[in-house]
C-alpha cells in the first residue's frame, strides 16, 4: 500500500513538474516540447515501476513460482518504452511547433516539406532503433534473426520492393526538393500534370487541372523528368501578328510602335529579352513576330496582361492605316474574247 501511496505523490508530482516546464518555456521550443512530452510517459513508467514493484515485494513473502528474470526485463522493456514515448512524442511536438512558427512568419513551402521530410526520416530511425533495443532487452539473438532472415530475404525483399523504393523515392524528394506541396509540375515522358497537395511514404498527391486527384508511386516521379513551371520568374509572351501585302509600306513603323509600346508597359519585364522584329513573308501575311516576357507568373495576372497587350496591338496596326491580314483566295477568270 505505502509503495502506491509513493507512486501516485510521485506522478503527481512530475506532472506539474512537467506542466510548469512547458508554461515556463512558450518562448522555447525544444524546452516546451520537452514539457508537453514528458507529462503522459513519465507517469506510465512511474505507474509501471510501482506495480512491478509491488510484484516483486509480494514474491518475497508468498510462495509461489514467479521468474525473477521476467520481472527485471519488464521493467528493462518497460523504461524503454517509457524512453521512446518521450523522445517520439517530443519530436512529434517540435515538429507541430516548427510548423505553426513557420505558417506564422509566412515560411515558404519548401521550409515546411523540409520540416515533414526530416519529421518522416527520424521517425524512422527511432522505430529501427527502439527495436533493436527490445530485442537486445529481451536477449533475442539479433545475429541469428538477422542470419535467419536472409533465408527468407528474396522473397520478402521481392515483395516489397515497391514499397521500398517508393519510400526511398519520397526521401529523395524530400532531400532534393524538385517540388514542394502547391507547386504545378508537370512531367513530359510519364504523361501527368497538376499541382502537388501532398507527398507521403507512398505516394505523392497531385490536382490535375480538371481538379482530378492523381496519385503517383514516388518511385515513379524518381524516375520521371519533372518540369516545374511554378518556379519560374517570367512569363512569356510569344505571338505572331500578319499583316496584309497591300500594308508592307507599314509593317517597319507598325513593328516599331509595337517595341515601343511594350517597352512603356508596366505589366512587361524589361530586363529579358523583347524583341518585335519582321520575320516572314507568309502565304497570305507579312508576319510580325512579338516576343517577350511579363513580370507577375500568376496565371490570371499574365492572362490580363497579355490581353492588353494584344488589344493595344491591334489599336497599333489600325493606327498606322493597316489590317491583319487573313486567308482569301484570289480567283482569276479567263476572258474567252
């Protein structure tokens, strides 16, 4: 009785031990995490201690056949799970930490996939290490399990291959960073375009445009040449203007307003290329080539602005007393007198 009575004041205790660590600590992140982590494991290994202690003290005075040795790797397995809550929990909540600090100051998506990717890996870790630890507390041969296993390892390894390299092939994303979650890429030789809302162990999320969920084996992506628009500083307007062969007195000084009227939009870079240039004498038109770049990537932004461009454009050739051209045929009819 006096050992639970010690064991209840003494979890009470580390609890507001450990409540008072987190409020002292808002400004901290890894001493608050701390905090909030220990509260819960702490008092289930103190709570196990003195319930296997009690066990221990009644088979002192009762008779009865009870292994001493299960009770000393009880409380081995006990303290390592104990162990690993705390240290699984506090990097859980220094991960959800990292995270709201960095929505908070506006962090750029990068950041926060770099966050869950290191998030992942060490949760990963943890999980082989721990393992190996309660095995060792358990004295299983881990050399024989592991010289066992390779009996059996073809065909385990066989069977997941696929897992296996899709998880690997979502670290690699994680590492390299070709895209984060909200950048559009789109694939040439795999076929698959969109923009990316999740990437898991797995798999990685895509919406397509027609606002289709795609999900694609990261081993697949691995393997796939990715181009990734969202990353771009400009966008470019390319666009052919034809004018008729009756304006060809007009096409320098209608390619040369044109110039000049781009130069003077604000929606227009002026530190790429521009060019407004006569390139070809087409079927039916005298083909003026534009090409530059806008400032904003945004997709409704660049849309606007190209839309002005090519009214004022058109504004331009009328201006100048031409047209644009269009296809005609021209039929020529035989005077039989």
């Amino acid at each position: 009785m006096t050992i639970l009575i010690v064991t209840a004041i003494l979890g009470y205790l580390v609890r507001k031990g450990a409540r008072k660590l987190a409020e002292l600590s808002e400004n901290h992140i890894w001493m608050q995490s701390l905090g909030e982590a220990l509260e819960l494991p702490s008092i289930w290994i103190i709570w196990g201690y003195g319930i296997l202690l009690v066990i221990e003290t009644i088979t002192k005075y009762v008779d009865f056949s009870f292994p001493r040795d299960a009770v000393f790797k009880a409380e081995q397995v006990l303290l390592m799970v104990g162990v690993f809550w705390i240290i699984f929990s506090w990097k859980n909540k220094v991960e959800k930490l990292y995270v709201q600090k960095a929505k908070h100051k506006e962090t750029s998506v990068s950041d926060l996939a770099l966050i869950s990717g290191v998030g992942k890996l060490s949760s990963v870790v943890l999980i082989v290490v721990f393992g190996f630890m309660v095995l060792d507390a358990l004295e299983v041969p881990i050399t024989t399990l592991i010289a066992f296993g390779g009996l059996g390892s073809l065909a385990v390894s066989w069977a997941a291959k696929d897992v296996i390299a899709n998880f690997f092939g979502g670290m690699m994303i994680y590492i390299n960073r070709p895209f984060t979650e909200g950048d559009w890429i789109k694939s040439p030789n795999k076929g698959f375009e969109g923009v990316v809302e999740e990437i898991g162990w797995y798999m990685t999320r895509i919406r397509t445009f027609e606002r289709r969920p795609t999900y694609i084996p990261n081993a697949v992506i691995t393997d796939a040449i990715i181009e990734n628009p969202g990353r771009m500083y400009n966008r470019r307007i390319k666009t052919s203007i034809g004018l008729r062969y009756e304006d060809v007195k007009c096409v320098g000084e209608v390619a040369q307003r044109i110039k000049q009227m781009l130069m003077a939009h604000p929606g227009i870079d002026q530190k790429q290329l521009l060019f407004v240039d006569f390139v070809d004498f087409g079927p039916y038109s005298l083909n003026i080539e534009v090409y530059t770049f806008t400032k904003t990537t945004r997709w409704g932004e660049y849309r606007a602005i190209q839309q002005d461009v090519l009214l004022k454009i058109a504004n331009i050739v009328e201006a100048c007393g031409a047209k644009i051209a269009f296809p005609t045929n021209t039929v020529h009819l035989k005077d039989n007198n």
